[in-house]
C-alpha cells in the first residue's frame, strides 16, 4: 500500500524483453535506507517487486498485460517517472489509500498557470469519471490529489509548486498520458451498492419513521 506522496524522481535506464514481458531498470538518486530485494515500489503509480538493487538503481519485472494498460508503455529510455516506497506499520498517510494498481489511462488535455499554482485538465474514460467525486481524491501517476472539477469527460486537479518540482510533473507536456487510480474505499461502495438486492423504496414516511426528518 502506498500514500501517493512521492519520494524520489527516478529515470527509465533500460528496458529488457524477457519472454511475456519486460525488465525495467530505474535510476535515482541514493535511498538513506537501501531498497531491498522483494519490497514493494510504486513506479508512476504501479506497484512493482524490486528484482534487483544497487545504491542508484532498481530493476523489476512487468507483463504485457500492465505496459498495455498503464503509461509505461508510452516512457523511453530516459524518461522521468514518480517512485514511492510501500507504507510500513505505523507511517502516517500524509495522502490517502493507493494499491498501486492502476484503473486506466488519461490524456493531460490542458496545464494552466493560476497565480504560482498549475491547473492541469485530465480528459479521460467515463468508467473512470464514474469512480471520481468532487473534492475526493485521486492518484496521477502515483500522485495524490484532491479533484477540484468534475465533468462528464474530465476533471482537474490544482498542483502546488512544491509538488510540481519535486515530482515528474516538472516536464510534464499537454498530450502527456497519465495513469490513474481512483479512490479504492470508493471503489468499494460502489460494488457493494450495485450488488444489493434488497432494494429500498425511500419516502418520506421512512425517512421521519428513521428519524431523518422531522
């Protein structure tokens, strides 16, 4: 499980093909604790097992199946990508819940300055519109951010400057394809509410016999 506050700014080193999918290796700089053999890292929101490690340099594996849905498969050698280490017991969740799997894909349709701050449009699949509410929170390449605008195919979030240079985004382009995970407790309720079958008629003499009105 990861929070979506990035930890590093890693670079694409290369790229292996290995039967039904692929090694990456990433570079970044040096972690004050080493990444181990087996940990869980988030790579632009994606969860991956360290195969691999040096002081400034991880490799892992990835299947046809997650370059085919997410941006990694969109990144040549030397491009920028958001890492993130998996929580440990007891760190605080200085953003919110993110399993590092990702839901789909959007396109950056527009960056706008708003004062220091970025405005950045995200165009994207009504499927994944649908698992989004006003002011919830949503992963962009393993960022968190709270949706400041919701439409039927888009929505946009407000970046700070902080987090724009400290992650990826710091050479982010319009066009650019960015991989997102909505809210996975959202996600949740909405299966539950789809797989009920004990349908309730609400009115109002229901509501006041619950004591919901008066």
């Amino acid at each position: 499980m990861f929070t979506g506050l990035i930890e590093k700014v890693g670079a694409l080193k290369s790229r292996q093909k290995i039967g039904a999918g692929i090694t990456l290796c990433i570079e970044h700089k040096p972690w004050i604790c080493p990444l181990e053999m087996g940990e869980s890292v988030a790579i632009n929101g994606i969860c991956f097992t360290v195969t691999g490690q040096t002081a400034t340099s991880f490799t892992c594996d990835a299947l046809d199946e997650t370059l085919s849905k997410t941006n990694l498969n969109y990144k040549t050698i030397g491009s920028l990508v958001n890492l993130e280490r998996s929580l440990r017991v007891g760190d605080r969740i200085g953003g919110h819940i993110v399993s590092g799997h990702v839901d789909g894909i959007a396109t950056v349709s527009a960056i706008k300055a708003i004062g220091r701050d970025k405005v950045l449009r995200f165009t994207c699949d009504e499927n994944l519109i649908g698992g989004m509410v006003l002011k919830g929170s949503v992963a962009c390449d393993g960022v968190s951010l709270t949706i400041s605008s919701l439409e039927d195919s888009f929505f946009e979030v407000n970046i700070i400057p902080f987090t724009w240079n400290m992650t990826a985004w710091s050479v982010l382009d319009q066009g650019a394809k960015i991989n997102i995970e909505t809210d996975i407790i959202g996600k949740y309720v909405m299966r539950h509410l789809r797989n009920r079958t004990d349908k309730v008629d609400l009115n109002y003499d229901r509501l006041a016999s619950a004591g919901f009105v008066n």
